[in-house]
C-alpha cells in the first residue's frame, strides 16, 4: 500500500527540478520531474520525496483533513 500527502507548493526551484511544499506546518523539498507545469499555490500529491500528481485545492484540503483525524489533530 502506498500513501501521499497532500503538499501545498510554496516555491518552485530555478532548477524546475525541485520544490518546496508544506504539509501541516512542516517544510520539505520534493523532486517535481514527474510533473509537468508546478507553480507556486498549486497542491500536489507527494509520495517518498517525489510529487506525483496536481491536486485541486478542494480534494487537498479534504485529504489534509482525513491526515489530521489519522494523526488525532481535530
């Protein structure tokens, strides 16, 4: 089984290789080679470092707040 967090794209590296999303306060850098156009704002789903899909805020959202009722945050 494998999981991804919803990530909210915060800034998108010169190298267009890489990115920096938050995911509940936290801040990571995440490869974005899989992608195609990652921009600032946007929500992707990362999976072991690497955001392997664009998500709409919508489902982001829903998704954080099922991660935070797992992690007994609500």
């Amino acid at each position: 089984m494998c999981l991804s967090v919803p990530s909210k794209v915060l800034d998108v590296y010169l190298n267009e290789y890489e990115a920096k999303v938050e995911y509940l306060g936290a801040r990571f850098v995440v490869g974005i080679r899989l992608l195609e156009r990652v921009e600032p704002g946007m929500y992707v789903l990362v999976h072991a470092g690497e955001a392997i899909q664009i998500i709409d805020e919508e489902r982001a959202l829903d998704g954080l707040r099922l991660w935070k009722e797992m992690l007994g945050e609500t």
